[in-house]
C-alpha cells in the first residue's frame, strides 16, 4: 500500500517500441489505466498473431484497478482491452467513435457485459480519487484526447497520440488553450508522444493529403484503389470526397475495413450515403473509371486485401494496367519488407502506384519537434517523460526537452516497467516490475517461454530431422535400419550424402545402447538426439530440431 500522496507511474508497454501501449497509474485510493495497446508479431516470432502487454503487475494489483481511459481507437491503443477485460470487470472511458470501435472488437471475443462509459472532450471525471480530464486534440482518426490527471501528488498529462493540424477534417483543432490552462494549473509530469520527435518542423495538416487525392483522382483513367489503416477516419473520409467530386462509387474490401467504415457510418463520423456504396462482390459488375475501392493492406500484411491483390490471390479484384493504386500510410518500423513487396508486385502486373515519400498521399498523425516545443511551452511540466516510440524517439524528445529549459535530472527516459514514484514534488525511480510481452497465438494467449519461440526460430531457421527406429521391446536391440526423414534442412536425397551418413550415426548409437541393453526409450531418445547433432552440427554448422521416434516391436 501506497503512502497519502505518493504516486507510481508505470508504463507496462509503448517505451522502446512502437505499439503496445499501457501505462499504469497508481496511488493510495487505487490505480487507473491508460490506454490497452497491442502490437503486430515481428519476424523473430514465427506463428504469433498479436502481441500483447504483460498482465502480470495489473494481476498482483487486481483488487486496486478501478478504471482504464482510453486516449483513442486505434489498435496500438486500445487492442489488447478485450484480454484485459476477460481478466479484470472494470469501466472503461472514452469518446464515442473510440467506444463504437472497441464495442466492435468485445462482440467478436464474445465480450456482452462490459462497463462502457462515454465522455467528451472537455468533460471530467472522478475515478478512485482521480480526477481524469479529457482534453482534445488532432490525431489520424476523430475523437482523439489526451488526458490530465488530478492526483494526491499532483496534476500529470498524458499527450495520448496527437498533432497540431489548425485546419483538421473533422471537429476542432487541438485545444491549446486547455494545454495552457493546465500549465499555469503547474503540472507536475507530462507523458508525451515521442514518435516523430526526429522530425523538424511541423507536420502538415491532413487536408494537404486531399488536395493530392484529388489530382490522383484526376489523372487516373482506370479503377482506382486506395489502401490505408482501417481506423483513419479522417483520410476514408478522404477518399470518399475525391470519389463525389469525380462521380465514383466506392467499394470497400477487407474485414476490418468494412468493419470500421460501417461504424463510423453508423455514428455519423462518415458521409458516405448508401447509394455510393458498392458491395465488394460486385466491384467487378462495375465500369473501372466509375468506381474507387478501399481496402487493408496499408502495412503489407501477407493476407490483407492489398497484400492478396499484389499477390493475384484475391477473389474479386485484379489489378492491372490500366489501375492506379494508392497506398496511404507510412510503413511501421519493421513492416518494410512487406510494403516494398506489395508495391513491386503491383508494379509488376502495370499498375500506377503512388506512396510515401514518392507521392503526398500521407501525412502522420504525430507531431514533429515544433509542435512538441510548443506543447511543452504551454504545459511547462516540472518533469518530462518521452514516451509512445523507440528508444532513440525518447532521447530526441528528450534533448528537445533540454532546449527547451527542462533540466536533465527532471527527464526521465524509462523502459517498459521502470516505474517512477512522486511524492512532495520530486520524481524518483524505484524497483521495475514485470513487464514482458503477452503472446496470442490462434486467438488464445500462448506460452511466452523463450523456449517455445527458440524452438520455432529454429524450425524456421535450421529445420527438422526425424528419426524412426524400430527396437526389441525385451533387448532394446535395433531391428533393421533406421529412417532418417528430413523436413527444411537438405532436400530428400540428401546433400553429399548427409542423410545417409546420418543412417549410419544413428545406426552406431542404436548399436551401442542395444549392447548397454539400455530400455529407458527416453534416455535412447537422448542419446540419438545428442550424437546427431553433434555430427549435424560439424557437418553443416546448422542445429535442426532433432525428433527421435522409437517403434517398440
């Protein structure tokens, strides 16, 4: 138990990366959460579907947890939420889209009871003796906020994802004079987004985006195909004022994308009218100058709609020479293989693609360092922790901090667990908690050992060797010659022989444990696996998953 007036901030995810972010908020009368983020599996984690913050500091604090606000709806921020629910049945608070959005997402997991409250930009809130305001701001989708705290040690500032856009698409500009409100309040900390920090300048308003929107609908003579985030309100939004202007209909394809069109349809953040729409299984029945798609596959997701089009595995749609595609998003850090492999293969079937930095079909929804200077002006936090980005986006938020006056022992640049406690007006770090990562696999989440992932990376790496030995149940002699079966390691007919040099190894141990009449079949299984690898290992510099098969006769 916290002392009166002692406060503990813990970000549990979105420091040192990108996604997943979840930060903890703890005093005496209880803890709150900040977002519920998630994030996509990289390369090293063969098999996964999402990656998730690790629960386990919110499950040795379960009886303290009274609410979670959420900045946003965008998945790096509010998708982990369905765990958290099955775990913890507590309010969740936030804006009406992101509520429609996250609505969506507790349906599909089968989640129907969950306390959902909606607020509004401007409004307060009283949750476990804190008191949470939401003040907005501009960010890539409607809605967005960021959140100031009222706590026994003092008033913090969560940014939450945002931009400076005094000419947005939708709703109001960032409100900058809440910001200065709260400054002059004194604000004790202030968490800020972090993601373009090496950026100078500002970021330009999201209308510049329509303006190259049109002249791509324009010069285009055949169909038209626009892939983006499926939460980027503002820029479907977009897409679909360039079709009215041109006299197309739009498709929409894509589960999530259909998905997110309808809600924000459905709630009024979209101007979409009905006879616009085209069912995606009929995109085809239309002439290609009169109609416009939306789809997924912004990010080069292997099964996304854009993906499977650059693929020619899609069901409705093939692209081809006469099509120009759009591809509106900045690829995340560690999606560039799959977006360059997405725009060469639509390149190669002759399709007109435009993309970021070669066209202006996208602007980020973070801010660069002129709009992190001026937010830092306004709030003149006593402490600043950069956050939300890798760790190099914190250090370049962190030396704008600096230029700004901040002194450096008032700057904190924490990892995923390092927890900062307050009391009487100064920050110190105390013990980190655990703050791992959550892995889903196949809906579910999976065992986060490392031996499970090691053992996958090798699978993917170096193979797997399957040995079949036929032993006497009673003697533990070897009946006849074992099969060596090998699956991505050498091709079946082995390379320089090295199947059946393996035979012949496995043959030699089999031979020397018979006449040990060794019949512990797990300690054979051993032995097998010891000495072919040893020799797999000489031979080839490689370590192959090694399956021993013993067939007692």
């Amino acid at each position: 138990m916290l002392d009166n007036g002692t406060l503990q901030v813990v970000p549990l995810g979105g420091l040192g990366e990108i996604g997943k972010n979840m930060t903890a908020v703890r005093q005496r009368s209880g803890m709150m959460l900040v977002d519920a983020g998630m994030a996509f599996p990289d390369e090293e984690m063969p098999g996964i579907d999402l990656v998730l913050p690790d629960f386990t500091y919110l499950r040795e604090h379960a009886d303290e947890l009274k609410g979670i606000v959420l900045t946003h709806g965008h998945e790096d921020h509010v998708g982990s939420l369905p765990y958290v629910l099955r775990e913890f049945q507590v309010p969740v608070y936030a804006t009406r889209l992101t509520l429609g959005l996250v609505r969506s997402k507790l349906q599909e997991f089968g989640i129907k009871n969950a306390d959902l409250r909606e607020v509004q930009a401007g409004q307060r809130i009283s949750l476990a003796s804190f008191g949470v305001e939401f003040v907005g701001v501009n960010h890539s989708i409607p809605d967005a906020v960021a959140v100031a705290i009222r706590t026994e040690a003092g008033l913090i500032v969560f940014s939450g994802d945002y931009k400076i856009d005094l000419t947005p698409i939708e709703g109001e500009p960032m409100d900058l004079a809440r910001f200065a409100a709260l400054g002059k309040e004194g604000v004790l900390a202030y968490f800020g987004d972090s993601t373009n920090s090496e950026r100078p300048g500002y970021v330009p308003s999201e209308k510049v985006v329509g303006d190259t929107l049109n002249q791509v609908f324009e010069d285009a003579g055949g169909r038209i195909i626009v892939a983006s985030f499926a939460s980027h309100i503002h820029r479907i939004q977009q897409v679909i004022e360039a079709a009215k202007e041109h006299d197309r209909l739009v498709g929409v394809t894509g589960r999530s994308m259909i998905r997110n069109v309808q809600i924000a349809r459905d709630l009024g953040y979209l101007d979409l009218p009905d006879n616009m729409m085209v069912d995606q299984r009929d995109v085809n029945k239309v002439p290609d100058d009169d109609i416009a798609v939306l789809t997924t596959g912004s990010q080069g997701e292997p099964m996304a709609g854009l993906s499977r089009i650059a693929a020619g595995t899609h069901r409705t749609i093939e692209v081809g020479s006469e099509d120009t595609v759009v591809i509106s998003a900045h690829p995340i850090p560690g999606n560039e293989r799959g977006v360059s492999r997405t725009i060469n293969g639509l390149m190669k079937k002759g399709a007109d693609v435009h993309y970021s930095p070669v066209s202006n079909v996208h602007v980020s929804g973070h801010a660069a360092q002129e709009e992190q200077k001026l937010v830092l002006s306004l709030l003149k936090p006593r402490y600043l922790v950069p956050v939300h980005g890798e760790f190099r986006h914190m250090r370049h938020h962190a030396n704008t901090g600096v230029a700004l006056g901040i002194p450096e022992e008032n700057i904190f640049i924490l990892e995923n667990g390092g927890c900062l406690e307050f009391h009487g007006g100064e920050a110190r770090r105390v013990k980190n908690v655990a703050a791992g990562m959550f892995l889903v696999d196949g809906g579910g989440l999976a065992d986060t050992s490392t031996a499970v992932m090691r053992e996958r990376q090798q699978l993917s790496e170096d193979g797997m060797f399957i040995v079949v030995a036929r032993i006497d149940a009673q003697s533990g002699q070897l009946l006849g010659t074992p099969d060596v079966i090998s699956r991505g390691f050498v091709a079946p007919q082995g390379a320089n022989g090295l199947v059946e040099d393996s035979i012949g190894v496995v043959t030699t141990t089999l031979q020397r444990t018979g006449s040990r009449n060794i019949t512990d079949w797990g300690a054979l299984k051993n032995e097998i696996r010891r000495d072919l690898s040893s020799f797999l290992s000489n031979r080839t510099r490689k370590r192959p998953i090694i399956l021993p098969l013993i067939v007692e006769v």
